[in-house]
C-alpha cells in the first residue's frame, strides 16, 4: 500500500509537469485560452481543435498533450487500485473511520495508514506532530524565544497528504450529502469528533486568515490540528488483528 501510494504521489508531480511544459508551449507561440477553467471538458476540446503555425511544432504538441493524458490514465488506474485494495488491508478500519473527516478523503487516509501505520503507537498527538515535522523550529538564547517555520522533519509523504487534505477546512463547516453517507457508517463517537474537527477547523481558519497569515501558512496550522484529530479518531477503531 505505501508503495502504491507512493506511485500516485510520483505521478501527480509527473502529471503536473507535464501541464506545465504544455502551457509554456502554447505561451511561447501566444496561443491563448480564453475560457474560465483550464483542463475542464471545454478546456480539453480547445485543445483538440488547436493547430500550430508548423508541422513540426504541432507533432511536439501533440505529444505535450499525449504525455498529459497518458499520465492522466496512470493516476486514474492507482487511484482505483488504492481504493480496490484497502478491504483487504489489516488497516482497513482506520481507513474507513478516518474518511468520516471532511479533510480525509480516501487516498489521504490511505496515505496516512501506509506511512504511519497504526496511530494508536504514539501516546500523545504531540508526538505524532513531533514526528511529521508540523512543530514550529526554535531559535532561543537566553530569555530571548523565537519560533520559525516548521521543522519539517519525520515523515514527508504523510506530511503532504495531511496538508493536502487541511484545504477542504478553508470552507464554512457543512456536512455534504458524500460525507453524510459515510458519516452513517461509522459509530456515533467518530460523528461527534468529524463535527468539532470542522467546527474548530474551519472556525481557526477563518480567524488566521482575518489575521492576514499567508494561505500555505494557515493551512499548515489548520494540518497541525488535523493530525490530533486523526489521532483521536484512531483511538476509537479497534484494529484487524
């Protein structure tokens, strides 16, 4: 499972460059799209109806677009796989319990039960946000303390797919009818603790952003809280023996 994961991680920052190299193509030769979204369904026909001033400049096009939909296919295929393998993984419970987090989506939760394992081993949500490297670094002499960014040590994987999933909380607290249906699932306990991780979450957000924190900052904050979140949630899954 981590090496799946880590293959759909690879494939994200491959897809992502691929997009880059085609729009710096298409920027170079001041061909413009003028819609609102780029790769949406009417972004994607633009591109098919596009033509170059030369043939060999539209033969390197093309294959701009073919590496992105090929790449495309691949995170589509792991993503499926990921999904496919997890009922018969030991940390299938976890998994399940997690999704019930408006921040845990399925490859998040994945990622964090491929990299971390079993939750429950740290005693304290302090530790695990110790060991993700989400605590501020310190720079102290004397009386004097200072605190910087953070440290950014342990595990990065599973560092990524925490921020990843600390976004959805930039968004009032609100239960959308997916996570409802899998909010039904789970015991009443797990539902209480998806409420006041939005409910606190979304509220920090908004207040660090009032604040005029940068964006990225506020949402490595806002991660930092999800962490303990996850924690507490793990606690109340009994594992697959």
């Amino acid at each position: 499972m981590r090496d799946l994961c880590r293959a759909r991680e690879e494939t994200i920052h491959d897809l992502k460059a691929a997009k880059f190299r085609l729009k710096a193509f298409l920027l170079r030769h001041d061909i413009r799209y003028t819609g609102r979204a780029t790769w949406s369904p009417a972004h994607l026909r633009w591109l098919s109806e596009v033509v170059c001033p030369t043939p060999a400049q539209q033969i390197v096009f093309q294959a701009y677009v073919r590496a992105v939909t090929e790449h495309t296919e691949r995170l589509a295929r792991l993503e499926q796989e990921l999904t496919d393998q997890v009922p018969t993984w030991r940390l299938a419970p976890v998994v399940d319990a997690l999704q019930a987090l408006r921040g845990g989506p399925c490859t998040v939760a994945v990622t964090t039960g491929a990299e971390l394992g079993d939750l429950t081993r740290f005693e304290h949500p302090r530790q695990l946000m110790n060991y993700l490297g989400l605590t501020p670094s310190e720079y102290s002499t004397g009386e004097r303390r200072r605190q910087g960014g953070i440290t950014k040590t342990g595990n990065s994987h599973a560092r990524r797919a925490l921020v990843e999933g600390a976004w959805a909380y930039r968004y009032p607290a609100k239960v959308r009818r997916h996570l409802q249906l899998h909010l039904e699932k789970v015991p009443k306990s797990i539902q209480d603790l998806s409420w006041k991780a939005q409910v606190r979450l979304c509220k920090r957000y908004r207040q660090l952003s009032a604040r005029g924190k940068n964006a990225h900052q506020v949402v490595v904050a806002i991660a930092r809280e999800l962490r303990a979140f996850m924690w507490a949630i793990a606690q109340e899954v009994p594992l697959i023996p």
